[in-house]
C-alpha cells in the first residue's frame, strides 16, 4: 500500500519526534513548484527542517510570482519537456535549451525515470523501448546545455516507487 500524503496538520507529530543530527547548512535538491498554495506548506516543512534553500523546479515561467511570496528561496530549474526527445525532434530540443537559457534559467531538468516511460508511452502514445539518453542523437542537446553552461540536473528515479516498498508504515519514519 502507498504511503498517503500527509498535510502540515497530520505531520506536525512526526516532524516532532525527529531529532536533527546534522547542524550545517541544509539545501533541498529537487522541488516542484506549481502552486503557491501548495509551495507555502512546502516552505513550512523545509522551515522544521532548517533548509534554507531549495531547486525549484517549474514548468511554467513563474519565478517573478515565486520570488514575491518566497523571496531567495529557490534557484530555479527549468523542466524541459520530453516529447522532442522521444520524437527526433532534436532541434526543437535544442531551441528549448537555448530558450532556457536566454530566460536566464541556471538549470535544466530533464526526467528519465521508470514512470516517465509510462508517461511517454501513455500520454504522448509513442514506444520508447530501447530510448538511451547516451544515443549519438542527442550530441547537439548536451552540447547546447554544455556551451551555455547550464547545469543538467537529471531525474532517473521515481521516489514514489521507492516509498511504496520501503515506507509503507510511516511510524517507521519516527524511528
């Protein structure tokens, strides 16, 4: 069974019951940020847990909205969509990268997970069996990000999966 989502009310026990055993400087690697309502709880936890900083990862170009109600909070990733990559649609892909670059964007991120698979193969009704992110193909993307000096930061993983097998019981988080 999926560990259920909890909200700041129904956390509030066990964020206290754990104890900080690291005192330095704290950055959360990889945060999605949609709505502010939404990023206001995320704050609120990452506040409990002394982060100070976060990537905020963002599909749409809000950060103008994000820095009033957060301000230095997060450095920005932009999320590069997958469906050039799938297709062959490398110059897209590259016109993208640049995009994020000339937007001022630090970071792209691209998603390469199993669930992405499932995503692509759903949503975008195309069979990527065999799709490797090494394929000579996308030389002209890699360079672009490279030649700009933007930061790839790289999904591979689906936290959720791992928590579905490892984090069923949450009191196992209290521990």
């Amino acid at each position: 069974m999926f560990m259920p989502i909890l909200n700041i009310e129904e956390s509030q026990g066990i964020l206290e019951t754990l104890a900080f055993k690291y005192h330095g400087p704290k950055f959360d690697a990889h945060s999605h940020l949609r709505r502010v309502e939404d990023i206001k709880g995320q704050v609120e936890v990452a506040d409990r847990y002394q982060v100070k900083r976060a990537v905020g990862i963002i599909w749409e170009d809000k950060r103008e909205e994000y820095e009033q109600h957060f301000p230095g909070r997060f450095i920005f990733a932009k999320f590069l969509p997958s469906e050039g990559l799938v297709k062959g649609a490398i110059d897209s892909v590259v016109n993208e990268v640049e995009a994020i670059y000339e937007a001022g964007f630090p970071i792209v991120k691209i998603w390469y997970a199993p669930r992405w698979i499932d995503y692509v193969e759903r949503e975008q009704k195309t069979d990527i069996r065999g799709f490797r992110l090494d394929d000579p193909t996308f030389e002209p993307i890699f360079s672009r990000i490279e030649e700009r000096g933007l930061i790839l930061l790289i999904h591979v993983s689906d936290p959720d999966l791992f928590y579905q097998t490892n984090y069923q019981n949450l009191a196992r988080l209290c521990a």
